[in-house]
C-alpha cells in the first residue's frame, strides 16, 4: 500500500477477553475483512476516510492514497490485519454507521437468537448495520460467523448479477427514455401548432361575434325607429292601415274590372261579327241584293278586328272608313291622352292587327303595346306620321303582305312608302 509510511507501528492483537466485550475489526479473521469493509462501508466514505488518516488534502493535486477503488479495497483489507490508525478509524466509522443494529444486537444474549436476527437481515432493508453487528458480537461462534459470512458472500454473487442485468435494462431504458423524449417533442410542437391555429380560429370567431352582434344591435335599432314611425304615422291618421287595405282591395277589383271589360269587348266583337255575317248572308238572299265588293271580301283584313291605338281625335272617323272598306273591324284607343292607360290592356287583348301611332300616345302606353304584342305575337305596325293617308300606306302594305297571322313574328312598320295609284284607288 502506498504511503504506508504515514501510518504507526501496527501492534498485536489484544487476547479477546471471556465475557460480552464485542470484538474489534483487527481481532476478526482475514478472511472476513474483505467482505465487513465491502459490504458495511461506501467506497467514497472508504476514500475519505484513508484520506484524512493519511493526512492527504484536495489542497494537493494527484497526492490521494490509492489510484483505484480496487487497489484502496485491498490496502485497506491489509491495514485491518493488525491495530492501526486506519484500522481504528474504520471501527469507529463502521460502529458510528451501524449505531441502530448494534444495540439492538446488545439485546441478544444467546448465539442462537442471534442467528435467528441475522436470518431476518435477507428480508430487511439493513442488512449492512446486521453484518457488521452479527460479526462483531462476542455471542458470534465459528460455526455462526462461517454461515454468515457464506450468506453474505452468494448475496455478493446475486448482487453482482442483478447489478450486471439492471444496468442492461439501464442502459435500454436510456434508449427508450431518448425515443419517447423525441416523441414527447414532436407531441409537444404538434399540441403548440394545434394551441395557435386554435387561438387564432377563436379569435376569428370572437370577431365574427362582434360583427354580428353590432349588426343585430343596427337591425333592432332600426326596427325600433321603423316602429316608432309607424306608431306616429298612426297616431297622425288613425284611419291609415285601414287605407292601405282598402288600396290593396281597390286594386284587386280594378284587376277585375279589367279582366271583365276584356271579356265584354271580345264578347261584343263576336256579337258584331256574327251579326254583320247575318246581315250578309240576308242582303243576299233579297231579290234586289247587290254583291259586296270583291275587294273588300278578298281583304286579309276581312273580319278581323284592327285596334288604332294614338292618332288625333278628328281623325278617328276617317280611320274609321278606311279600315271598314277593308273589311276589318275598327277598334280605337287615344293612346292615354284621354282614355285610361290601364283600359288599354282589354282592348290590346280583343285585337288581331295593331296599328300604333307613335306621334300621339303616352311613352306609358307605347310601351305597354309594345310588351303586349312581344308577348302575344300579334302583328303591330307604328306610323310615326298620325294622319289619314299614312293610315291608308299602312293598310295597302298590310293588304299586300297578306293576313296577320297569330302566331308570326312583331311586324314593326314605320313611316311606310306612298301607295301606287293603283293601290289606292283599290282601298277607295
């Protein structure tokens, strides 16, 4: 051993006294300081302990008494053959550690009981503090101390392999401890991800709240206001809401009327037609009948009512005349200038042929014509020119492009050519 120099002269062991004196570490066998000092005593506080009695400080780099753990273990096991300091220190460290099982193996008067508490060490957490007080007591024979010692020496074997097998375990444990700490990682920045997005989700949340709530407060604010006119304008005219629902009726019965007036007008065309083709049919059959003219029966016009919608008032019996000689049957509306827009409706609807006179209507009922006609496919012609001889080119033209057909297209005509004499002196 290292520096032994340091320690005093070793002495003999004292004669182990008859009685209940414990025996000393030096006054054991060596055979059982190898494992008193292994099991009882740390190797750290081993090390501090040969240390101090060595007189060797952490002030003095590299002047520790052994290099190794092995090397102070051995040199410590040969200190404890005979009395020295180091040996004397060991017993107080050792006796000063193992305070606790000491005196209660003082109770123990019989090697027997003594054995039986060493028996329990396997099954307690102090088995040390029992080692050491087992070996030391003067009730501990040869037979007692060989048991012991065996126990010790296969649970030194056991340790060793169940130290061997936990640091295997250790060591896999570190390597499943590393993969779930990467996994607690990744979880972490996924749960971190998911806490953003969600923050933010309910932030936009929070905002659309806000927005719907000031929009909901506009709209019971403005429901309040419309309220609180509609209270004033009935407490200005009580009679208002019943107002309203007389309009409301009044409406639906001018619907009405219109819907009549039409079915009376076209009841009366047909009541006219049947009775002008009676009167035909009976100026024939008198002996003296003359024939109507050819032309007036080979008009497309024959029999089919002709609606002059405009023109000026004098001349509505010109009109008149023209489109009678034709054959047609004459139908007139002012155009709104004196006659009610809305009764423009039925007679539109009676018509087969409409002649528009665009100089002298309401925009109102030019576009009502013109809607009505989209929508039938009845043949309408404007004349922008509201006089007689612009009547009478339009009718040549309609005579010479054949009968208005129901289903043909809007035939717009406007500011037509001047009639042939010939023409003329026909529709004369």
């Amino acid at each position: 051993m290292q520096r032994a120099d340091t320690f005093q002269q070793p002495t003999r062991p004292e004669t182990v006294r008859a009685g209940s004196r414990r025996r000393r570490l030096w006054e054991l066998g060596s055979h059982a300081h190898c494992p008193v000092i292994g099991v009882c005593l740390p190797i750290g506080a081993l090390r501090r302990l040969t240390d101090k009695v060595l007189g060797v400080t952490d002030k003095v780099p590299g002047a520790q008494a052994l290099a190794g753990d092995h090397e102070l273990h051995c040199g410590a096991i040969a200190e404890c053959r005979l009395r020295t300091r180091l040996a004397e220190a060991l017993q107080k460290e050792l006796d000063r550690r193992h305070a606790p099982a000491l005196r209660r193996a003082a109770t123990l008067k019989t090697t027997d009981a003594l054995a039986a508490w060493w028996r329990e060490a396997a099954a307690g957490p102090d088995l040390a503090g029992r080692f050491w007080a087992v070996m030391t007591h003067a009730r501990c024979d040869d037979a007692l101390a060989h048991a012991v010692l065996g126990d010790v020496h296969m649970l030194q074997h056991q340790i060793g392999m169940a130290t061997r097998v936990d640091a295997a375990r250790f060591d896999a444990l570190i390597d499943e401890n590393a993969v779930l700490a990467r996994e607690l990682g990744a979880v972490q920045q996924r749960a971190t991800r998911l806490a953003t997005e969600q923050a933010r989700r309910i932030a936009q949340l929070d905002a659309l709240a806000m927005q719907l709530r000031a929009e909901l407060i506009g709209r019971d604010t403005t429901i309040a206001q419309l309220r609180e006119q509609l209270a004033a304008l009935e407490a200005a005219a009580p009679e208002l809401r019943t107002r309203f629902e007389l309009a409301r009726e009044n409406r639906a019965l001018a619907e009405q009327v219109h819907a009549l007036q039409r079915q009376a007008l076209q009841a009366r065309q047909d009541a006219e037609r049947q009775r002008r083709r009676a009167d035909e049919a009976l100026a024939l059959q008198a002996p003296d009948a003359v024939a109507p003219p050819a032309a007036a029966t080979a008009s497309p016009l024959h029999e089919r009512a002709v609606l002059c919608v405009g023109g000026r008032s004098a001349s509505v019996p010109a009109y008149r005349r023209l489109i009678e000689r034709t054959g047609g049957r004459f139908l007139h509306h002012d155009g709104g200038e004196e006659g009610k827009v809305a009764q423009l409706d039925a007679t539109l609807a009676a018509a087969d042929l409409v002649i528009c006179q665009t100089g002298c209507i309401s925009h109102d009922a030019y576009w009502r014509v013109k809607d009505h006609c989209k929508r039938t496919g009845k043949r309408c012609v404007f004349v922008s020119n509201p006089s007689s001889s612009a009547l009478e080119r339009s009718l040549i033209r309609l005579m010479r492009a054949g009968a208005p057909d129901a289903s043909a297209a809007d035939g717009r005509v406007v500011e037509l050519q001047a009639a042939t004499a010939d023409e003329a002196q026909a529709l004369k």
